[in-house]
C-alpha cells in the first residue's frame, strides 16, 4: 500500500498553534496598525539574539533583503558582485536589479555552497569587486572564515545570502552574523515561514542597521525628510505578530528536521544514492531542504511521484546558464561541480512532522527503484 508523503505539509504545522494565531491576527486587526509598529519592533527584538545579531530590521521579502543590503553598501551600476550560481534566482537577481554585474564562482560539490578556493583565483581576475555574497544554501553554513579572509583583504562586505538559514551555525557562530549584513526570507515554506511574503535583514553595525531601516521606507531619516533613495519593503504587522508565535517552536521543529535527516542517512547508507554530510564546520544545519544525489534523477524524481512521494529539484539549471544571463558570457562547462549539481541533486521531504514510517517509506521506495 502506497503511503502519501508530500513534499511539505504546512497543516501539520499550523494545527496546534492554530488558536494563538487566529488570537494574535485578531488582536492586529483589532488594533488597525497594520504597516511596521509594535509588533514588527517586538519581532526585531526577538530575533536579533536569535540570530546572534545586534539589529535585525524587517523588510518586505528576502528578494528585497538581498537588495537592500547591496543598496547600503553604496553598490550600483556595474559594481562586480560575487556570489554562486547555484541557489535561488533572486541572489543574482538582486545583483543584476540593483544594476551591478554578477560574477560567479563554483560550488563545493559536498555542501552545494560558494568555494573558497574557486573564489581566491576569480578575485584574482575580477578587479573592483564590491562585495561577495555567499549563499547558506539548503540551510547549511558556507565557509565563512576563508570568505572573510579573503573579503578583508580586498577590502569589501560579505553579504549572507541567509534565507534558507535562520537558525544555522558555522563553527557554532549564527550565520547572519558573521558578515556585514544577513539576509532571510520568511516566505511560507521556510523553516520560520509567515502567512504571506517577509524578509529581515541582521547587522552588528549601528550605522549599518539604520541606515537600512531608512531604505526600507524610501531613505526617510524624518517626516518626508529623505538622506537616501530607498525602496518601499516593509515588513506588516500581521506577519510579524505570526511570526513571533512561530518562533516560539522554530528550535524544535530544526530538531525534527535534523532528526529525519540522520534517519535519512541511516536508511540510505551504501544505498544507490548519495546523502551528503555536513561539512565540518556546519556545527547547525537547519535543513530547509534534504538534498541527495541520484543517478537517473529525473526517472526517480517521476517515480517518486507515481508512489505519492513529494520530491522537488533545487535547481534544474545553473544561474550562469539562464537566458537572462546571457549578456555575462558565461557558458556550458564553465561552472561544473554547480552544472553537475543541478543534474543529480533532489529534495526529499524533511519538515518535522514527518513519521519515522514516512521516512522509511521515502527511503524504501528509493531503492525499490534501483532494483
């Protein structure tokens, strides 16, 4: 008998805090303060210490996190930006909106993140580098310290590409933290996800952090007084009231999720196909998502399905291979452990609530496929 699975199961979750939101959310509109306010401040205050932080600053989306802390950083037209091309397209995209130009460096094949190998020899060729922008991707820390290393003697910010990481820890440090700016995402099928879009930015630098809560809201540093040119991305207080009550579980749903991913290695073990480990360094993976390597992965990826198993492909083409990144002049082969990633790699399901039976069943059906 086939056992349903799905890819993320966002019921389960919200079931038992059902009666504290709806109660929350009533209490918001009640109160008619629906844009920043009280509760956005009171979830800064919150997940500053979360994320090991000082300032944390609430913004409309991650996408728009990403923006932001470029705009601080005073970076625009044709500034180079490096960053991976293997993550979400809104790293790049970022980059590219804000008129810079990104420039990117292979991945690791073992944590799917920026290596800091591939990173030294392109800043070798890559002069008036404004900033790097490494991605925490799948919730496992990228190698910061040779990254900073490296930043520091170039003289630019690292910028986290955190939106897959609240939560993660790199040598028992928060990421977020390390760099000069930390970027997330709350949108829903995050690890801390709202009801809608969200995004947060995280600083240890005073002028840094109010600067960006001026951009935020179009640079104004007054009433209709503007020091800069910002953006409108502001983070509504219905979100951030949910989110709070969210928070409050966040520690033990990562828990769940590292719980079923050492089960996952367990039930794969010298199986047909790969589980990564963390690195080292990766003292906290989150696991926003778990990502294996497969032969055949799309034959899997279908079969899965047919036994009503949810799978999803985080990504199915590089970022330099895009048709709206032509324009660099990247091509095939340039990037090859990212372009390889993108072939073999597949997200099984992961969140908490999942059974050990679930579990077992996703891992049996796995190598039912390769007999």
């Amino acid at each position: 008998m086939k056992m349903t699975v799905p890819l993320l199961d966002l019921q389960a979750q919200f079931a038992p805090m059902r009666e504290d939101i709806l109660r929350e959310v009533t209490r918001v509109i009640d109160s008619q303060r629906f844009i920043l306010g009280p509760d956005v401040e009171a979830l800064e205050k919150d997940i500053a210490p979360y994320c090991g932080a000082t300032y944390a600053i609430g913004c409309a989306n991650g996408t728009d996190a990403l923006f932001l802390a470029l705009l601080a950083h005073g970076i625009g037209q044709g500034d180079p930006v490096i960053t991976t091309p293997y993550t979400f397209f809104a790293t790049a995209g970022a980059i590219s909106r804000i008129g810079a130009r990104p420039v990117f460096v292979d991945i690791d094949p073992k944590t799917f993140n920026l290596d800091p190998n591939q990173l030294e020899k392109v800043l070798r060729v890559t002069p008036g580098a404004k900033a790097i922008l490494p991605v925490h991707l799948y919730g496992g820390a990228a190698d910061l310290d040779p990254i900073c290393k490296l930043a520091a003697e170039c003289g630019v910010p690292v910028i986290e590409d955190a939106a897959q990481a609240i939560g993660s820890e790199y040598k028992g440090r928060r990421v977020g933290a390390i760099g000069s700016i930390g970027c997330f995402s709350f949108f829903p099928s995050k690890n801390l996800g709202g009801f809608g879009d969200g995004g947060l930015l995280t600083t240890n630098d005073k002028a840094l952090a109010d600067k960006l809560m001026a951009l935020r809201v179009h640079g104004t540093t007054g009433v209709y007084m503007h020091e800069w040119v910002g953006i409108n991305s502001r983070l509504d207080a219905l979100q951030a009231a949910i989110l709070r009550i969210k928070l409050r579980h966040l520690d033990a749903w990562t828990e769940g999720r590292r719980r079923n991913a050492d089960l996952y290695r367990e039930l794969l073990n010298d199986g047909p196909v790969q589980t990564p480990a963390p690195a080292h360094y990766q003292t906290r993976h989150i696991y926003n998502q778990f990502v294996i390597r497969a032969k055949d992965r799309d034959k899997l990826k279908s079969y899965l399905g047919q036994q009503g198993i949810g799978t999803a492909i985080y990504y199915p083409l590089s970022l330099h291979l895009q048709n709206c990144f032509a324009y660099l002049g990247y091509r095939t082969g340039d990037f090859p452990e990212s372009e390889k990633a993108s072939q073999e790699t597949l997200a099984l399901p992961i969140y908490a609530e999942l059974t050990r039976e679930q579990v077992e069943s996703v891992s049996q059906s796995i190598r039912a496929f390769y007999q």
